[in-house]
C-alpha cells in the first residue's frame, strides 16, 4: 500500500521552503507548487460559474486578475454581490490605483514574508524592468544584491514558487505585470 501526505504550507514555513526547494537535505518529500490560473483554467473557470465568458471579458479578467487565485475568488464574491460583470471588472481595475488594495495583494502574495525576498524581487525590478530574462540572468541580478550565489538561488525559488513570473517559454521569465504595478504602487 502507498501512502501520501498532502501538507500545504505558506510563507510562515520559509524554513521548509529552503529544505524542500534547493535540495538541501535528503528527502524523499517532492513540492508542487501551485499556479496561477493561466487563459486557459481562467476560461474553464468562467464556463464553469457561467460568467465572464465572452473573450473580451475573459481577456480583460485575465489583465486585472493575472490569473491570482486571490483575485479570482474575489472576482466570484464581487460577482454573487453584485450580480454585474462590468462592475466587478471595475472594482478589480480600481485595485490598480489604489495603494493600500495593492500593498495588501502584494502582502497576501507572500513577496514580503522575508526582507530576502522582497529584496530579490526588486533586484529583478532593477535589472529588467519588464523585460524577459533567462533564469540564470534572475539569479545574477539578485547575486548583486545579495552578495550570496546559494542565498541568491533560494530567493529565486522562493519567488518562482510565489508564482511571480510570467514563463514566456522554456527559457525566458518576465514579471507577473499585475504584481510589478501593484508593488510599484503600494511602496
């Protein structure tokens, strides 16, 4: 008989994270990370509540959410209070303009759980701006600033699995355009 453990964990367990996401110790543990919505759950998930499925209104979530599960299960509650798609794609776009709705999104990411991580990501910030870079190009970026290769790497898998990358293809990263703005935002 085989048996598994299913342990969600969040920023609180960082300690975890370093064990689990760098190899650092033996384990025979294996971490999945979950994902934002991408176009296509994010359509799956508006044909399923039966709303927001036209695709202009689909891309236009997808804008304002960036496929956060966060975000969507807002979307959902906005929706079942205001019975308004159009509304409720208008209070998401205030969140945008908004500084303390940013900085708690950006806090409920988790980015700023660790000074390491907030750090790392503006590293990136600095270095990119929003342009696409490869994988060991990020982790040089926060080399610079940590002065760490190993620190440098667990912050890049920290972040990677807080899901603030865009993967453009197998090669290229670019950061999740509604976390950047929000970050920009709420600092």
């Amino acid at each position: 008989m085989t048996r598994a453990v299913v342990l969600v964990t969040d920023t609180g367990q960082l300690d975890l994270w370093r064990v689990l996401l760098t190899g650092q110790e033996h384990t025979t543990a294996v971490p999945v990370v979950l994902r934002r919505h991408d176009r296509r759950s994010l359509r799956g998930w508006a044909q399923r509540t039966e709303v927001f499925n036209t695709d202009e209104r689909l891309d236009r979530l997808y804008t304002l959410t960036g496929g956060w599960p966060l975000l969507v299960d807002r979307t959902h509650q906005l929706y079942g209070e205001l019975g308004d798609p159009e509304e409720v794609l208008r209070r998401l776009a205030g969140m945008r303009t908004d500084r303390s709705a940013a900085r708690a999104f950006v806090e409920a990411t988790g980015m700023y759980a660790d000074p390491m991580l907030a750090a790392g990501y503006r590293s990136i910030v600095e270095a990119f701006e929003g342009d696409p870079a490869d994988r060991e190009s990020v982790v040089t970026a926060i080399v610079y600033k940590t002065g760490d290769e190993a620190e440098a790497r667990w912050v890049f898998a920290c972040l990677d699995a807080l899901q603030v990358f865009d993967h453009e293809d197998d090669a290229q990263l670019r950061l999740e355009p509604l976390l950047r703005q929000c970050v920009e935002l709420g600092e």
